[in-house]
C-alpha cells in the first residue's frame, strides 16, 4: 500500500470525473487505492459521462452502473447504492452528467 498514513482515513470521496478518465487497465488500481483510504461504510460519490454516441472512445469513456460495479473497479469493496440520474446539464451534445453513490463495505 502506498500512503499507509491514508488508510481508513475519509469518510467521503468525491470522484469529478476521474473514473471516466481513466483507461480501463488503470481502474483496477484507482478503486484499489480508494478502497484503502476510505473508511468502512464510507461513501463515494461518482460523476460519470453517459454518451449517446462514441461510447467505446474517450476519454471521458461512456460509464454506466455495470461499469463502476465490476469486480475489478468498486465492486470487489463497495456496495452500489444509488444513481441520481443526471446531475447537472452539460452543453456537450448527447453526453450528459451522472451521479452515482457507493458505500465501502466492512473490512473483515
């Protein structure tokens, strides 16, 4: 682990954009470092692009539910609890702005 200082140290993560911004070979990695640093039964908030064309480009790639729940991103250690739909309007063409929440579940 790198950062030990940081383990179970946040209550709350926000995440603006950075998981969509990331190749897929570097999410694993990414959830893996906020999984340490966050508390047990914290929360994550993630802002995601959801695009209507070109959703196999970015970045910012196309992500969805399924993406961030993967066993290889969040969901190895997060629980999915609510989407908020879109959060904000973009003056980006079809792309629009997502909210989704996740909660770090107990470490055993």
């Amino acid at each position: 682990m790198k950062r030990p200082e940081l383990q179970s140290t946040f209550d709350v993560i926000y995440d603006k954009d950075s998981f969509g911004a990331l190749n897929l070979d570097m999410r694993k990695a990414y959830c893996q470092r906020l999984s340490e640093y966050i508390k047990d039964d914290g929360v994550v908030y993630v802002e995601v692009k959801n695009k209507e064309s070109g959703r196999e480009f970015g970045p910012p790639y196309h992500v969805e539910k399924d993406d961030l729940m993967e066993e290889t991103s969040f969901g190895g250690a997060f629980d999915y609890v609510a989407s908020l739909g879109e959060v904000y309007p973009l003056n980006m063409g079809s792309i629009r702005q997502m909210g989704h929440i996740l909660r770090r579940v107990l470490r055993k």
